[in-house]
C-alpha cells in the first residue's frame, strides 16, 4: 500500500498531477489545498498518500497534510461519503473549520460541499461529533467551554449570532474569541457585541 509518495511534478490539471518518482508517473488526485500551495511543473514534493482499490481501479489521493487525510479517511466512514464528496468537503473546509462545524453541529456549512445534501450533512455532524471533539485540532469553542466560561450566556450569544444569519461554526468562534478576551462572567449582551466585532473583522 502507497503511503506517501516523494518526486517532481510533472503534470497539474484541475484536480489532479502526475508526481514524476525516480522516471515512474503517479497520477494522484489532490486536495484542493494541494493544488492551490503555488506547485509549479518540475517542483520537488512529498505528499502524504491514501490508496484505494477497487475491482476496476487503484486510486491514489494525496494531501497537503496528515491532518487532512485523517479527515479525508473520517468522512468516508459515514455512509453516503465516498471519496469524491470527501474532497469536495475538504476543498470548503479545511481540516481546523471542519472540525468546528462538526463540532457546532453546522450543517449549512457541510451543506455548501457538492454532493453533499441536508440529510448527509445531519448524518455527517451526528456520526462525526465525538471523533471531531477527538481530533488534533480543538476548537476555540471547546477550548472556551472546558475553561468554564458561563456556558449559558455564550449559548445565547451564538444563537442570537445565528438568529442574524451567520454560521453556527463561525458564529461560536467568534463567541469563544469574545469571551476569552472578556473573562468567565462576560454579560450576554456583551458577548453578542464583541463576538459581531470579531465577524466584521
């Protein structure tokens, strides 16, 4: 099994390159962090690799890091993502927003993915909750209520921010931001305020 693949590029196109290694052509599909990392033809690069078989095919994915082939194995373990939606989802979020939207439970954002509908995006969030709150990266939102920040009122302050139309993941982020700078007995309102000052920057 390929694990990791190291040589020069050789080929890019929209979704994929040729890795030239040793005078042997890898045809790997990449993320789209990959792809948007500045690679040029006859750069030197080592990508972390996933290698699927299948009856008609060997497919290899690479990424542009460990943390998003970890993503990239956890999505596919819920049923109705493939590896196609996999990459989609990561070419929207990267593996530190993925994990704060699972763990935010916001399923609009999972929805933006193509191929990704409502009821995947619940099915995502649901299954992938306690794994995401495993991960390598903690969200600032976790790291805020482990610190025993009034819970109740940050609750509150991110559903009013999402009662103004923002994001459940963005909205807490920016709640967790506000009420690290504040303090653990930071009022509702002011919570709301500053957490609206940290989505307009």
């Amino acid at each position: 099994m390929i694990a990791q693949l190291s040589g020069t590029v050789a080929h890019l196109s929209d979704d994929r390159l040729i890795l030239d290694v040793g005078g042997v052509g890898y045809a790997v599909q990449v993320t789209r962090a990959v792809l948007n990392s500045g690679l040029r033809i006859g750069q030197t690069l080592v990508l972390p690799v996933e290698t699927q078989v299948r009856e008609d095919a060997i497919t290899l994915f690479g990424f542009a890091s460990h943390e998003e082939q970890t993503w990239f194995r956890l999505l596919q373990s819920v049923q109705g993502v493939g590896a196609k939606v996999a990459l989609a989802i990561l070419g929207i979020l990267p593996p530190d927003a993925l994990q704060l939207a699972i763990a935010a439970q916001d399923k609009a954002q999972l929805a933006r993915a193509d191929g990704v509908g409502p009821k995947l995006a619940v099915r995502i969030v649901t299954e992938l909750k306690d794994k995401a709150a495993g991960a390598v990266f903690i969200p600032a939102i976790l790291n805020a209520v482990a610190a025993n920040v009034n819970n109740s009122a940050a609750q509150d302050a991110i559903s009013a921010l999402t009662n103004l139309g923002y994001g459940r993941s963005e909205a807490a982020q920016a709640v967790a931001c506000a009420a690290s700078a504040l303090g653990d007995k930071a009022a509702l309102t002011d919570l709301i305020t500053s957490g609206l000052k940290e989505l307009a920057a």
